[in-house]
C-alpha cells in the first residue's frame, strides 16, 4: 500500500526549488480568491447655510454665522472702531459754564488713522447761522526709530457763511538724554483757506518743545509721577500774529491691583 508522507526532493529538483514553488502557489491562491475592492462615490459637497428665521431659532446669533461664512468664502471685512461724538447735549444743568458749542457725528477708526464728521452749532442752541459740518482725516503719530511725524486734513461748510479747507503736518525727533527725561522737539506747519476774497490763505509755523519726566522713582512715590512740560511758539508765515503757549501738567497715577 502506498502511503502519505512529505515529498521528498528528487536528485533533479533541488530543495530551495520546491520551496519557491509552495511559496508561488500560495500567493497565487492568496490573488485568486482574494475579495474584490468596492468602488466608493467621493463625499457630497456641504448643503449650503440658509438663513434661518426668527421664529424658528431665535437665540441663533445670525451675525456671527454671516461673519463665518464671509471669511470661509473670503469676503470677511476688516472692523472698524466707530465712535460717537457728542459735544454740548446734557440736559442737566451744572454750575459750571456751557459749552460754546454742540456737536453730534461719528468717527471711524483708531487713533493710528481716523475719519471723522460731525454736525456743530454755536451758542449752546441750533440756529441755522451758527450752524456748519465739520470733517477731518487724522493720521496719528508714527514712530520710525527716533523720527515721529503725524498729518491731518480736514474742512467745514457752513450754513450761511464761507466754507473753510485746512491741512496740518507734524516732523518731530525724540531722544532721551536721561533714563527719566524724553525731550521730543517738533515743527507743526498749518495752513487753512477761507472760500472768501477778504479772507483767503493763513499759514503758520509752530516749533514746540515738549518734556515728559517721570518722577517715581526718585521721589520714592506708591503711585506713577509724570511731569509734562510743553513750551510752543506760533510763527505766521502770512501775516503778523505771533503766539506763545506754555502748558505743565502733573500727572499721579495710582496702579490698579
């Protein structure tokens, strides 16, 4: 009888052979009846966000899902500070003096660059006479190294008058001749002109010296000291009226916890 046993190598067919073949055959075996891949349909696009009514969902912050949507689709607007300016309107009264004048506009961004316009009125009242818009672009001081310089443009039209154009330009230099003292020297050049034929163009020019020293530590004070001292003189470059101003402010500040 012939029995089962392991196969044997025969003198013609080597051993590494016939484990070559064994190893084929299961990998051809393993391809055979390996499972066939399913063909997957790529993910649907996203619903778009419809706007959803009040009365279905009204805790729903629809301002803040325009605003998410504008800057997933690129459209997202830079913030603008808007102020509201408001000179003169309290209706209490105090025992100190009225304001020479009322005012109400509004002002868009920050002190860097701001765009401001504003409906003003004198005499405390609203009277079409003393009535004018005012408007004005600031561009507040910037600081390249030691050199500071700031511009502003601005005008006004008057209800029953002329209307008036003005433009101011500042060039200064800071320097710190102690650890406690910054003196910054400036030249202000101004020019306004009235739309009227007695009035025509004024220009002057301001040189100022200002001098901020902070005094905490050598006065040994629990609260920040600050003396600021401003010395300008005003020379019309059209005309003869001459002006000097001086101002010194002492400033304690008392740091909050």
């Amino acid at each position: 009888m012939l029995t089962a046993g392991p196969l044997a190598a025969s003198p013609e067919q080597p051993a590494d052979a016939l484990t070559l073949d064994a190893a084929f055959a299961d990998e051809a075996e393993m391809q055979l009846f390996a499972p066939i891949p399913r063909w997957q349909a790529p993910p649907p696009p996203p619903e778009p966000v419809l706007a959803t009514p009040s009365f279905m969902a009204p805790t729903l912050n629809k301002q803040s899902a325009a605003h998410d949507r504008a800057v997933r689709n690129g459209l997202a607007r830079p913030d603008f500070a808007a102020v509201p300016i408001r000179r003169g309107l309290s209706p209490a009264a105090t025992p100190l003096p009225s304001v020479a004048e009322r005012a109400v506009g509004m002002k868009l961004g920050a002190e860097r660059l701001s765009v401001s316009t504003a409906i003003v009125t004198g005499q405390g009242g609203w009277q079409r006479n003393d009535t004018r818009v005012d408007w004005n672009v600031t561009q507040g001081p910037s600081a390249e190294g030691d050199v500071l310089w700031s511009a502003a443009a601005g005008g006004n039209l008057q209800a029953a008058g002329s209307a008036e154009q003005n433009a101011q330009a500042v060039l200064g230099y800071k320097l710190q001749p102690l650890d406690i003292v910054t003196l910054t020297t400036e030249i202000a050049l101004a020019g306004s002109y009235t739309f009227a034929a007695e009035n025509g163009l004024v220009t002057s020019m301001t040189p100022r010296v200002k001098v901020i020293a902070d005094l905490t530590q050598p006065l040994s004070m629990p609260w920040r000291t600050t003396l600021d001292l401003n010395v300008g003189r005003q020379v019309p470059i059209t005309g003869n009226d001459y002006q000097t101003n001086a101002s010194a402010l002492l400033r304690l500040e008392l740091p909050t916890p």
